[in-house]
C-alpha cells in the first residue's frame, strides 16, 4: 500500500464546487455518514437539475480552496483541490465519515482512479454518482451509482460501458415517459441484476405515488432524498 501511494501523484487536482460532511440522502448508501466532494463541470443539462451552479467551468469563477470552504451557499464559485490538500482537510476538519462521495456537476469527466485510490488507501470507501454519459474511470472498489440521464439538452447517449460498471442504477421519475425510458435502457443494456431505485423528483406528490406504485411493480427500490426532507446538506 504504502507502494500504491507513492506511484499516486499526489498533487493531482479537482475542480471542486463543494466539500462538507453530511449524511447520504440517496440510493443504497441512505443514512450512511458521508463526505459530499461535489466537482465543477457538466455538459447534460438536465431541465430539472437541482445543481446548475455546477455546470460552468468559468474560470472567472474561480476562487481560493479557504472560500470553498466557507461557502454558506450555492454558487458557481470552484477551486482546485490536490489529492493532498484533500486528504489533510478531511484530518483538519475532524470529519468523521469514513465514506465519501464523489459527484458534481458530472465527476467522470476527469479520471478519478487516483482520487479513489488515494482515500481507500486511507481506509475510506468511495462512492462516485455519474449519469453515465461518460467513461467511469475509478478504483475497483468504487461503488458506482449511475443515475441515467436519457434525452436531456446536452445530447449525450448513456454509454454501455457505465450500465455495465454500475453497483446501482438511480432514476429520477415524475412521468410515466420516465418509468418507460428506464425500462428501455435496462432491455437495450442487459441489465437484470442491478440494484434499481427510483427518485422521485423534487419531492412532487404525483412523482412520489407513481414511484412508489412502480417499484412495488418491478420489485424495484425506493429513494427519497431523504436530506432534503431533513433539510440539511
Ligand atoms: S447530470 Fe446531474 S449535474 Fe448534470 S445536469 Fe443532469 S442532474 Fe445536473
């Protein structure tokens, strides 16, 4: 190990938006004490995205790590984190959690292989959210929660290579369109075994029934994004 982290560079960096500890709200890690590293940068342009803030790489939004760290609240504001900096913050800030959370924006447009080694290496797991329209470059360890994002503005296809690496598969629903496209992804796929969970988006009543009603269909799972009934992060 201490040989892994030696071949780690160390001073690898991330366009990072926000850094905080929290609880997972979300998926099959739901209550697990977590670190949230949400990246800057996302080109699927979902029409319901709650993190929009995080879209644009703007370089004239770039500010110090210090600033990310005080952020009080969302902002396209980002900094560039090394693996090290990341590593000394977590022990800093006396964070807890022994798992983190990679997502953004859209993480797996950068390779986040060293990132996963070097926290695991520490003792930590990882958990990377992807829409899976790009590659997922992570550890093999990596729990891998793709969220397939079908048709939005962006243009981008759910690659086969991501079904395929997914431990979860987390779909956002409020229409019956959405229900069937999922259905048409996992056919088109070959996905029968992984986990699915259905979240009904923004918390919307009809979304929720309809959510509820098709995973006791399907013997699929639910997710409430639980945080944001707790109101917290
Ligand atoms: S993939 Fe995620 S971050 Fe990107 S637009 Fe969609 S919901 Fe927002």
């Amino acid at each position: 190990m201490v040989l892994l982290l030696m071949m780690i560079n160390m001073t690898t960096s991330y366009k990072i938006n926000e850094f905080f500890e929290t609880i997972q709200g979300e998926g099959a890690f739901t209550g697990q004490p977590s670190i949230f590293i949400r990246l800057q940068g996302c080109p699927v342009a979902c029409s319901w995205c709650d993190t929009k803030h995080t879209w644009e790489i703007d370089l004239g939004q770039k500010v110090k790590v210090t600033d990310i760290l005080a952020k009080a609240q969302e902002s396209e504001h980002w900094a560039e984190f090394s693996i090290a900096q990341l590593l000394a913050l977590m022990v800093e800030k006396g964070y807890q959690a022994k798992h983190i959370v990679i997502t953004g924006g859209e993480p797996c447009m950068v390779d986040l292989t060293p990132l996963c080694l070097a926290f695991e290496e520490k003792g930590y797991s990882c958990q990377v959210e992807t829409s899976g329209t790009f590659e997922i470059n992570v550890s093999d360890s990596c729990w891998v929660t793709v969220s397939p994002k079908v048709n939005m503005r962006g243009g981008y296809a759910i690659l086969n290579s991501a079904m395929l690496r997914a431990n979860e598969i987390k779909h956002p629903v409020a229409t019956e369109q959405h229900i069937d496209d999922l259905k048409v992804l996992l056919t088109e796929h070959k996905i029968t075994n992984t986990p699915v969970y259905l979240q009904p988006i923004s918390q919307k009543t009809r979304a929720t029934e309809l959510a509820i009603k098709t995973c006791i269909a399907n013997n699929w799972r639910l997710s409430v994004q639980v945080h944001k009934y707790l109101g917290i992060e």
